[in-house]
C-alpha cells in the first residue's frame, strides 16, 4: 500500500495552500472583527481560482470543472481548512448534487454553477428538523399543475450570496409498520422567486462572517422543472451526492488542526519559564505528541475514505468514521493548544481562540457525531441481521 503522494497531488497541495496564506490569511483578522466579507474581497479570490483552474475542481471536465478525483480534491479541501470559512467559501465548490441536473437545468444551474456565473446554498435543516431530516414540516402540494410551497428552513450557509437553492421539502406521507413516514423531493429555487425570502439568521460563535440565514415560503410557486431528480426522490439523490459534505468536514478539520499545531510547536519552542522553553516540560512535549499522532490519523483516515469511493468501494462507514473523528480531533488539538498558550491562548492578539471556537460546530452540522456512531454501528450490525 502506497501512502506517499505524486508530484501532481503534491503541487495541488502546494498551490491551494499558497493561495491560502496569499489571499485568505491577510483578511481573517478584518472578516473576524466586522463578522463580513467585503463584496470586492469575495470577487478577487473567486476570479483568482477561476485563473488557477480550480473553480468549481469537484466537477468532472465535461461539465466544465476540473475533473480531481475524490482523493485529489479532498487535499485541495485539506488545504482550505487552513484558512477562514468566510473567505474560502469563495475559492468556489458548487454542491455535487448538481450532478443530477436533467435537460434545462443544466444550462439554467449546473454549468452557471461550475463556471462561477452563480453561486448555491443547500437548505435541509429547519428548527424542528435537524438530524431526523424525515421530520420536516416544510412541504410542498400540488395545486393548479404547480408545486406550492410553505414552511421555512435555518442554518442555512452561504445563502446571503446564492443565486439558486437547493431545497429538500416534504412532498406526501406514506403509511408503514413503523408509522408515517414523509416523501421528500429537492427543488431548485431561484432567488427573487415570488413567496420565497432569505432573511438574516443567528449569530454564530463559530465561523464569524460565514453567515447562516433563515429561508421562508408562503405560498411559493414552484414548477416540475425545477424538481431535482424525481419526485418522491429526494433521499435517493441526497444519498447519491452529498456523501461528500461529510469528507469536507473531516479534510478541513485536519487542515485547522495542523494550522493550529504549528502555532503550538512554534509557541512551545519559543516560550521560557523557569529557565526553559516549556517543550522541555513532560506536561506539554506529551501534549504536542498526542496532538501530531491524532492529527496524522485522521488524515489518513480521511484520504482513505476518499481513495474508497475513487476505487468503487462502499465508504458510508469509513466516511462517517473520518468525520466522527476528525472533528473532535480538532476540539482536542485545538483546546490543547489553547491551553499551551495559557492565558494569550484567550486574547484575540492571536487566532487561537477563533480556533478554538470554529472546532465547535463541526462536531454538528452535515451530521453531529452522534449520527456518525449511529451509522458506523448500523454498517456493523446490519449484515447480522441485529
């Protein structure tokens, strides 16, 4: 089994992550403070990945985009997680899901998507519906040849700048042993549609300036062109494409955490006390050791789940694994490194407590860690028949 990288994946890495440290690092401290991007700071690093080549690189080349493999882009990922949420959102990863555009829509969504002509958001989750997706109340009838929608959707990201959303409503109810259970169908919804409002949402301790909103329908209009998939199908498009939300949380995890540990190799080589750099101290050297061990496992699980699915390999599991453990790696690496800092680990001089405070949620969204457990114990059981 080979682990090391080629010289292509090598200079993808090298490449994402100058850009990074060129375009992404100068504006954090501004972006933390004002909780916003600057409309011509947004432009500037979507135009310069464009002029790189890897605008929209999740996408295979006949629809425009750069055609990297799971494993390749997942390093392009890994080197983005370095960087701010807020600002990287512009370095441009349209939604997989926009795969299944059929006819019309791909000139309408997909390849305006790809070539970064418009920009979406995904909309899942609503106040009553996180992970039981099946609880939304947010649906859709038929009236008049139409889809008419009502209801709302929250935590929705990056939906302040999204031209189109890619919206999952209940669609009927089918009775089964086990109780109703509700149909779910993905519409692709312009903005400015009639009946459909974006609004400010919460503010969020983590990621300052990678903003969520609040998505309302009363009484929205929409038609069967703009279904994603089939009716009734949403699951089944759901679960073809957005497997890979889940890598990302995992690969960016890494990427801020090996950010993060390099600040605290740095600052424990650095810093003396009673006579000393306190590296020298068991207490911390032990940290820094753990840290680098946690941090290169779940890399390698990450990059593994990703070589799995570039083989044709079942990688539910090994996907939920990386994403369970990446994310609470990174509240380790990141807490210890606070704590190596001690008390300037809490002063906004240095980004360490932004670290500390982003690793939070990525313990929640595209999953929390309790539905990974719960889908890596039910790949174990189930071929048991328990």
């Amino acid at each position: 089994m080979h682990f090391g990288l080629t010289d292509e994946q090598e200079m993808i890495v090298s490449t994402v992550r100058s850009f990074v440290e060129k375009e992404i690092y100068p504006h954090e401290a501004e972006v933390e403070r004002t909780g916003k991007v600057p409309p011509e700071v947004a432009e500037a690093i979507k135009q310069k990945t464009i002029e790189l080549g890897f605008y929209a690189c999740n996408f295979p080349e006949e629809v425009g985009g750069a055609g990297l493999s799971h494993l390749d882009f997942a390093l392009v990922e890994r080197e983005l997680g370095r960087g701010s949420m807020a600002l990287n959102h512009f370095f441009g990863r349209p939604q997989n899901i926009l795969m299944a555009c059929e006819g019309e829509q791909k000139e309408r969504y997909l390849l305006p998507a790809v070539r970064g002509e418009k920009m979406d958001a995904l909309a899942m989750t609503e106040p009553d519906a996180g992970s039981d997706v099946r609880g939304m109340k947010c649906a859709a009838v038929r009236k008049g040849g139409d889809w008419v929608v009502n209801g709302s959707k929250h935590f929705i990201s990056g939906a302040e700048h999204a031209d189109f959303f890619i919206v999952f409503v209940a669609t009927g109810v089918d009775d089964t042993p086990r109780g109703p259970k509700k149909r779910i169908t993905c519409f692709l919804v312009d903005r400015g549609t009639p009946g459909f409002e974006v609004r400010p949402g919460y503010n969020s301790v983590s990621h300052k300036g990678y903003q969520n909103c609040i998505l309302t329908f009363d009484d929205c209009r929409l038609s069967d062109a703009q279904v994603l998939g089939e009716v009734d199908g949403g699951f089944a498009v759901m679960n073809e494409w957005l497997y890979a939300t889940r890598i990302t949380v995992a690969t960016m995890s890494v990427g801020r955490a090996r950010r993060c540990f390099d600040y605290a190799v740095q600052y424990a080589a650095e810093r003396e006390q009673f006579g000393q750099p306190i590296a020298k101290f068991q207490g911390v050297s032990f940290q820094i050791a753990d840290m680098i061990t946690e941090i290169d496992a779940a890399d390698l699980l990450t990059l593994s789940s990703a070589w799995r699915l570039d083989q044709g390999l079942p990688a539910n599991r090994e996907i939920a694994s990386a994403k369970l453990y990446a994310s609470e790696m990174l509240a380790r690496v990141t807490d210890a490194t606070l704590q190596i800092h001690g008390g300037m680990g809490l002063m906004d001089d240095l980004p360490i407590e932004r670290f500390w405070r982003d690793a939070r949620v990525e313990r929640i969204w595209d999953g929390t860690s309790e539905i990974q457990r719960h889908i890596i114990s039910r790949e174990l059981f189930r071929p048991l028949g328990a």
